[in-house]
C-alpha cells in the first residue's frame, strides 16, 4: 500500500512502496505515520512503524521498506562469453571472465529529484526487433528517441550533471585497466537440492547398520521450542538468485573485440546478463553518512 512518508536523504514527502506481514483490520485508515529513519547505504532494511488509527488505537506493523542503494558511479551492461586464462608479462597466469558488449548502453531516461524523488540515470542494453516489447515498453523508448532495448537498468547516482538522452556509454570512456567494479547478475539455476550439496552438510555413514545416509536428520526438539527456527538450513531451490561480486580487477580492455577480461568468476552461464558498476568503497567514492 503506497503511504506518504517523510524521507531522510531529501527533506520532502515522497511515495514508498510498504509491504505489511499481517493485517489485523483492512478498513483502518492511517492518520500519521513515524518519520522513516534508515541507512541509504544498505538496499534492505526492515524499520517497525506505528501506525495509529481512527478509533485511537494504536497497531504495530512489521513493514518491509525496499530502498535502493546508492552506485558509485555509471556504470554498463554486458554478456558474459566464458573464461579463460590470461598471461600477464611476467607471465603469471590469471584466470579471467571475457565479457562482450551488443550493441545498447544507452541512456534511455535521467530521473531527478523533482521529478521521480531521487537522481538516477536509466541505461538501456542489447537491441531487439518490435514485436519482442510491450507497447508500454516501446513508448518508453518511442517518446526518448532511442531503438528498441531488451533489458532496462537504474544505476542511483549522486550526481547527474553531464547525463543526456541518447548518450552512448562506451566501457573504455569510464574504466580503464586495473580498475575494480562491482559485476551483478543471475548464479545458475540448479533446481531443488538436498542439504549436503546446498550447504555442505556431511552425510552419514554408509554401512555398519547405519539408515541415515543423505537425510537431513533432526531439525529441532518437540516440546521446547515446538517448532522449527526460522532460517534453518534445509533442501529447497538452489542457485537462480542475484548476486553481487564486489572489487574485482579489470586485467584487459580490447577495444577492437568490444570486450573486457574480469579477474575470477562472474555469475551465470555464457550468455547471462551482467551489471558492471565501479567498486563501492565507503569513505572514498561513497559518504560514509
């Protein structure tokens, strides 16, 4: 339910996107709500707030406040193409993820503070035919004079001066080598696993009149607490989540192959979509408050 709150970073009231754990009454109606108190810096933040209602009582709400975090800088969309072993010149080896660029990374959209409540540059990647958008989608892209873009990523900047529609973000005008970058994206997808390969957990014995091989065993006492904690380690899906590897090196732009090589392992499988953003470093490139 969109509530009118008060937010830390700009001052005014602007409009959060509030999930609540439980109802107890869906006809109250909220008169006041705390002001929001929270880390720009973290991107999850659980905040309990008082509501207070018409009748004049008071409800407490578990409320899942969403805030997205705040980038270091502009940054790119790629693909990622696989790995490979590369030789620096004294010829250490260092295994190296090769990321391609399609044609894409453009700005599609600027969002400012009086507009849209916050500053963020909207880039555009990969280029697809017509008919693979929504109409919504195409007038998105229609009304900003940009061709038609598969995948559309926000990258929260501190400050947008030098930002235009249509601007073509090129890898080698923001990073150089030696840089460290932030790589996101999708980990590969394994399906529903057991405990022993989701979280390592030892298997049994096997023989000596042992029934208890792969199972997971016990996963609480009956009595006290009677149920099972939250958080508890079990079988369930595993991989198919986002993630982040932070502070990894750029060892090799080639500006002819239009691809960049990425020290270690990068999440997803040859094709996979990756957000490449500057390194977040508090105290130096993000405030520390």
């Amino acid at each position: 339910m969109p509530i009118a709150a008060v937010s830390p970073l700009s001052h005014c009231y602007c409009t959060t996107s509030l999930v609540k754990t439980r109802i107890p009454n869906p006809t109250l109606k909220c008169n006041f709500l705390s002001p929001i108190t929270r880390n720009p810096l973290r991107s999850h933040t659980k905040t309990p707030l008082t509501l207070t209602t018409c009748p004049g009582r008071s409800k407490k709400f578990n409320l899942t406040i969403v805030a997205m975090s705040m980038d270091a800088g502009v940054g790119v969309m790629g693909t990622k193409l696989g790995m490979m072993s590369y030789f620096e010149p004294d010829g250490t080896v260092v295994p190296v993820t090769v990321v391609g660029f399609r044609e894409g990374n453009i700005v599609t959209q600027i969002k400012t503070q009086a507009t849209d409540g916050y500053d963020a540059v909207q880039v555009g990647y990969r280029r697809v035919r017509d008919k693979k958008l929504t109409k919504p989608e195409l007038g998105h892209l229609e009304k900003a004079g940009i061709i038609p873009m598969r995948h559309l990523q926000e990258f929260r900047l501190q400050n947008i001066d030098g930002f235009e529609v249509g601007q073509k973000l090129v890898l080698e005008e923001f990073f150089k080598e030696g840089d460290l970058v932030d790589v996101s994206g999708i980990t590969i997808g394994k399906g529903f696993q057991g405990g022993i390969k989701r979280h390592n957990f030892k298997r049994g014995q096997m023989t000596h009149g042992s029934k208890s091989h792969r199972a997971l065993g016990s996963i609480g006492a009956g009595t006290t607490p009677g149920r099972v904690y939250k958080g508890k380690k079990m079988p369930g899906r595993m991989g198919g989540t986002k993630t982040k590897i932070r502070k990894l090196k750029i060892v090799k732009i080639d500006n002819d192959l239009r691809a960049v090589m990425i020290k270690g392992a990068l999440p997803g499988k040859p094709g996979n979509l990756l957000r490449i953003a500057p390194a977040k470093i508090v105290g130096k490139n993000i405030p520390k408050n």
